[in-house]
C-alpha cells in the first residue's frame, strides 16, 4: 500500500484534523487536505463528498473524515457508490473494519475522541489489511444492494 491519504474535517473537526495531518505527515504519508481550512462554520457533507470522491476516482485506496461525531460524516461518505466508510471511536473496531468490510473511510468525531486516541485508531486502520475469504461473499452482497438503489 502506498503511503497517501486523503483527509477531510468540517469546523468541528478542523483542530483535529491539522493534529492528525502532521502526525502522519511525520510517520511519512503524503496527505491531501480537502477542507475545511478553519474554524469557521461549515458543512461536513462539502468535505465528505469531496474526500469521497478522490477515492472513487482511484486516486487515493482510503481517506479519513472528522466531524463532531463522525456519524454525519459516515452517513454522506456511504451515499456513494463504492465507499464503505465506518465511525470508529476506539481501534477495535477500525481494524475489524478494515479486515472484514474492507472499509475505504474512516470518520471520528472530534468531540468524541482526543488525539492519543484518534492517532491510535488512525495508524492501527492503516496498518490492517482486508482478510478477504469469506468476507468477500458478503461485500459481494453488499455491492449488488448499493448496485439496485
């Protein structure tokens, strides 16, 4: 895997995404900033679409998105085609993510977790990789459902 990632964050989200942006920049990843660039009240469903839609476009395998929760997020990154973006507040779950759903986004909710954190779930769901075998059936499922609506 090549050592790029897209990043995203709404108002809420900002401190905590300039936070993560350089520790990955320091552990050597290649970071694409899509926004917001302040403090100043936003939309997250801008910044969702745009990290997205990098993914969709193969420039980027997986992207990270930071709201006030990371739900609304996950809920605008998942209306499109191809993305499996997941909320994780604890790394548990962000590596069962990425090694049974072979999830591509992963949002948090900077009001719901602080950056030691957020760093520990970040660089475990980018180190895990998707077991594939049986978990293919059902993302198999999955894709013919996202493919009828």
């Amino acid at each position: 895997m090549q050592k790029r990632i897209v990043i995203g964050s709404d108002h809420i989200g900002y401190p905590l995404k300039e936070y993560l942006k350089k520790r990955l920049k320091n552990e050597g990843w290649e970071v694409e900033d899509c926004g917001t660039n302040s403090r100043i009240r936003t939309d997250y469903p801008i910044y969702a679409k745009k990290v997205a839609e990098k993914i969709i476009a193969e420039e980027y395998e997986r992207g990270i998105l930071i709201c006030g929760s990371g739900v609304g997020m996950s809920i605008t990154a998942n209306k499109i085609h191809g993305i499996r973006a997941v909320v994780c507040s604890e790394p548990y779950s962000a590596v069962f993510s990425r090694k049974h759903n072979d999830t591509n986004v992963l949002c948090m909710g900077s009001r719901v977790v602080g950056e030691e954190l957020a760093e520990m779930i970040v660089f475990d769901w980018l180190t895990v990789a998707y077991d594939g075998g049986r978990h293919q059936k059902r993302l198999d499922l999955i894709k013919k459902i996202e493919e009828n609506y």
